[in-house]
C-alpha cells in the first residue's frame, strides 16, 4: 500500500466525500508540524473541506490545536466572501441572459459549488465558467460589455493569438469578477474529441442561484470533469477540488449512471483511456464506488507512477508545465517560414506581462531572469515527448 505523509493525508480527507475517521484519526495524531498542515490545506484549496470534517467528528476536532481551527476558519469565510462576489455577479449575468434569450451552459465551479456541497463556500472558485454556441458569441460579448466587463488582454502577440484555438476567449473581467467564455472544451492537440454542441443540446434544465440555466446531463458532466482533470494532472496545476468534485458527484448522482452506458459514451469521444483512469484513481484514493458495468475486469491498483505524480502534486514538485509539442502543432499549421519564426519569436521571448502570468512572478524588475528556464523547459518539453 502506498504511504502518503500524515500532511498529506490530511488533504486526501478534505476531498473524500466520507473519509476514514479511525486512519485520519492516526494520520493527525502523527502531525508534528501544525503550521505545515495547515498551511498545506489552505493552499491547497481545501480547508473548507477539511473543517467541515472537523466540525461533524467531535473526535476529529479535538486532535486539532485551537489556532489551527480558526486559521481553517478564516480559510472558509475567505472563501465564503469570494463566493458571494461572484455568486452575485452570476446572478445578474443570468437574468440578462435569460431575458435576452442567449443559451449557455454552466460550467465546474460555479455550478459545482451549489449542488455539490451542502454549505456556501465548500467548494473554492476563482471565475465564471460559460459555455456559449459559436453564433452567440458576438450576442454574449455585447451584453458583457452592457455589463460592464472588459475584456483582457490576449496571453500572446498577434502573430501567436491569430493561429491558437483556445477553448475560451481572453477572460472578462469587472470589479474582481472574471468570466470565461467558452466555444470549445479543450484544444485541437488533444486525442479526445468531445463534441461541444452535441452535450450542449442535451444539456439538463436546472436552477443557479434562483436562475434557470442549463447545465451537461450527468454522462457528459462525469466525463467533462475527468478530461479536465486529466489535463491539469499531467501537467503543472493540478487542483484537488477537481478531486473532490468528481468523488462527490459518483455518491450523489452515481445511481443515475450504468457503467456499460459510460464507456459507451467515452469511446464516442475517444476518451475512454483518460475517463476510466481518473475514476480508478477516484475510487483507489477516495474509496467511492463506481457505476456497475464499468469495467470488465476486477479493480487494478493505482499504477505506481500515478501514485507518485499524484504526490508530487501534493509537495510542489511538479514543474512548470511545457506546451512545447502544442506551438509544433500550430507551428506546422503556419505556410509561411517567415510566420514560423514570427510565431516562435513570440513564444520564445513574450513580454513582461506573459512572464508575469506564466511564472506568477511578484517583482516585475526580473522578469527577463526567467527567459533560460523557460527556454530548458521548451527543450526538456521537446525531447521528453520523443523518448
């Protein structure tokens, strides 16, 4: 069995919908640096999480110093603020939607966050996640604008930003509040094909926030959730609420899905490889059943690099993802050599505010110190794909 360190266990918790309380019990009694959990769960993304345990096991709550539960509660109401903010901004986004008569879908977080978890400000998110037809987009940017959102700045130049097809548009943004609209749900580089307008017209009525809006049915929701967590796991930012997103959404809603269905499904979108390895982490990790039918074998143990990419996550050891083979793709897409070398000019060497972004550098002085790291992860990406 795989040992993650008691710090760490405690994060595995906070995302299990029901976790072990005698093995958590051993994992807290084994911390001996309070300051390092806690700020580890906050980090993290999951303090909420991992209060909400706390405060429903008596015995749990009492392992815990008292500075760390109110460190874990300033975490929460933290959250709970951010939530409210952009909550509200939804809400008048829906309305103006809604009366207009543009269709969207909602996306993770926003929709997530309310009927996923029992409590406001469970679930962290930092935007609003839109899904919108390509002949609605003009119609949606119109009333952003009526709204008051402005539209940032593309991540590269021109040359760079004119060849990309980016699942979404350059984020909104108003007072704080970011909103991305999305025409695509992932990149042309990637071996599944999820077919946007198809999983949109099947898309489920429901309520956000007392709205009516439309959100994916639950096939498409599942498998959404596991590609997009796949994504962020293979490379650098993996978020351990998409963890908890997808163990929570098998014990809610797991009843309304028949694992042959699934898989049927996922080799539609020729993503069935991506699908049945997250959820086998799912289960492994958080001890949540799958749908029947799923598998035609018994349940295999997590391979061990995925146990060890999983914790290397966990500590910060994961670098800086390379999008090397992503800018060969559009680079081969380009006729001209001289738009090539354009093109690789601007991703070689972006200006400050791409460094900025990429790197989430502080002091904008140093900047240009980072250009040969980034120039030996392109190469490290490069050649790492051939091996």
């Amino acid at each position: 069995m795989y040992v993650f360190s008691p710090e760490n266990h405690l994060v595995i918790a906070a995302c299990s919908p029901a976790p072990d309380i005698a093995q958590l019990l051993q994992s807290l009694a084994k911390i001996d640096n309070w300051e390092k959990a806690c700020t580890t769960l906050i980090k993290k993304g999951v303090a909420p999480l991992f209060l909400e345990i706390a405060e429903r096991h008596a015995e749990v709550k009492a392992k815990i110093p008292a500075e760390v539960m109110a460190k874990l509660r300033q975490a929460y109401l933290k959250t709970v603020s951010r939530s409210m903010v952009l909550y509200d901004a939804f809400r008048e986004i829906a309305v103006a939607l809604n009366e207009r008569g543009i269709k969207a879908v909602a996306l993770k977080g926003i929709y997530l966050a309310e009927h996923l978890y029992p409590k406001i400000g469970m679930r962290q998110f930092s935007d609003i996640d839109l899904l919108f037809c390509h002949e609605d987009v003009e119609a949606a940017l119109e009333l952003f604008h009526t709204l008051g959102f402005g539209m940032a700045a593309p991540a590269f130049g021109e040359v760079v930003t004119n060849v990309l097809e980016p699942a979404h548009l350059p984020p909104l943004t108003r007072k704080g509040v970011s909103v991305e609209l999305h025409t695509r749900l992932h990149g042309p580089t990637q071996p599944y094909r999820l077919p946007e307008w198809e999983m949109a017209g099947r898309a489920e009525a429901t309520t956000l926030q007392g709205q009516p809006f439309r959100v994916f049915e639950v096939y498409d929701l599942l498998i959404h959730l596991c590609l997009h967590l796949d994504k962020h796991f293979n490379g650098s930012q993996m978020q351990l609420y998409s963890w908890a997103d997808i163990a929570r959404l098998l014990v809610l809603r797991g009843h309304e899905l028949d694992g042959m269905q699934l898989r049927q499904r996922c080799a539609a979108y020729k993503a069935e490889k991506e699908v049945i390895k997250v959820l086998g982490m799912v289960e492994g990790l958080f001890g949540v059943g799958l749908p029947p039918g799923l598998r035609d074998q018994p349940a295999e143990e997590i391979p061990l690099a995925a146990l060890q990419l999983f914790e290397k996550h966990l500590d910060n050891k994961v670098s800086h993802e390379s999008a090397t083979q992503t800018h060969l793709f559009f680079i081969r897409k380009i006729k001209s050599p001289w738009g090539k070398m354009k093109y690789l000019r601007e991703v070689l060497l972006p200006g400050k505010r791409v460094m900025m972004r990429a790197y989430k550098l502080k002091n904008a002085r140093w900047y240009w110190l980072w250009y040969p790291y980034r120039f030996w992860v392109g190469l490290k990406g490069f050649f790492w794909k051939r091996k």
